[in-house]
C-alpha cells in the first residue's frame, strides 16, 4: 500500500528564514519544524547571501529586518524579487508603527514582533502563507491611536483638493494619472504637490504616501 507522505508533504507551507542570529534562526526553525503544516527549506544568514535566481517553490519567506532598518525598504524588495510566489513575513525586535508602515509599503504581507507567543506565531505565519494580511496587534493598535490624533490635523493642514492628491499619490497615481483624475494639467498638479510637500515638510512621494495612511486620508 503506498505511503501518505508525499501527499501531506504536498500541502506543507515551504518556509525559508532570513535571521543573522544562528541561536533565533535555530530556535524559529525548531518551532517551525514541530509544526506538520511547515518546511523549513533553507536558512540564509542575511540579504546578501541571497540567491542569485528566483526561487518560485517558497510559499513563505520570514526576514528578521532588525539589522535592515536604515534600509528596509531595499530588503524587503531583493526578498520579493528573489521568491515571486512567497509571502514575506517580516520580524522584529521593536514595536514601531513607522517601521511596519515601511515594510507593509514595500509590499510585505505581515510584520510580527519577535515576543508573540509561539502558538500566535504559528496562526500568524499561516494567515500570511494563506494570503491573509497580519499585523502585530499592538503595533496596529498604536497606528490607530494615532491616526485618530493626527486625523483632524491633517483636515487643518491639507486643503480638500491636496488631502484628495495625498489620497491619489498614495495608490500610487502619477502626476500624469492624477491631472486625468481630477481634471488638471499635470502643471497643476505638479504646483499643488510642491505645496503639499512644504506644509507637510517632506522631500519624496513616499513619505506622502506614508503620511496619508498614518492620519487615515488613504
């Protein structure tokens, strides 16, 4: 009679762990390890140490960022370049809303601080594998908070039609795309982004987009 391990091999979620920490990236791997839903295929020391080709047979992939965090942006991508079909999870040592922003921004699909308990850990890791967004719930606690402060700032701060650009900018509409949107020239624009970015006091288009989703005009 033929053996059952192939197929439940076949519905296992196929993780690779991104850690610097050989004694964390031991203890993930034997948390995962225990868990008959998961696979460690591979731990990698850091980005560097990236494959050179896409690996598309990787249902997840766990980044510690704690050694990312003046360039996280550029980890998160090389991680998404290298596995197409993954899922990132992102770990952390610290609770901060702006970091989670940064990540969630460069298209990660969950950040979980490195204390959850190992049973939240697990139901965590296979939401994200699932295609379900997770967030620390004490760091989108935090955001919320927050936004709640800031909102009526932002109404104050930003006119109607810069707060409808900043909401534009933050789906990540052109210049071009969001003249077409609103009926203006792409000068228009262009002068009402400058004014923006002065009250603001931001240089870059990510940093408006980070401002909309903070104050909730995204």
């Amino acid at each position: 009679m033929a053996l059952m391990t192939p197929l439940v091999a076949a519905h296992q979620i196929r993780a690779v762990v991104i850690e610097t920490q050989s004694l964390f990236a031991d203890a993930l791997c034997h948390v995962l390890s225990g868990d008959p839903d998961f696979q460690v295929t591979s731990v990698i020391k850091s980005t560097d140490e990236l494959p050179i080709h896409c690996m598309e047979n990787v249902d997840l992939v766990l980044l510690d960022i704690d050694d990312y965090c003046a360039n996280v942006d550029q980890a998160v991508f090389l991680c998404a370049q290298r596995f197409p079909n993954a899922k990132l999870c992102v770990l952390s040592s610290f609770a901060h809303a702006d970091v989670m922003q940064r990540c969630l921004a460069a298209h990660a699909s969950g950040y979980i601080v490195k204390d959850t308990s190992l049973s939240e850990l697990a139901s965590a890791l296979k939401a994200i594998a699932s295609g379900t967004p997770y967030v620390d719930p004490r760091v989108a606690g935090a955001i919320l908070r927050r936004r709640a402060l800031n909102h009526e700032a932002a109404i104050d701060e930003l006119s109607g039609r810069e707060t409808e650009i900043v909401r534009l900018i933050a789906q990540g509409l052109s210049n071009r795309d969001i003249g077409s949107r609103l009926l203006l020239s792409e000068k228009t624009v262009k002068n009402h982004i400058s004014r923006i970015f002065d009250k603001l006091h931001i240089t870059a288009r990510t940093q408006a987009a980070v401002y909309a989703i903070r104050t909730g005009i995204a």
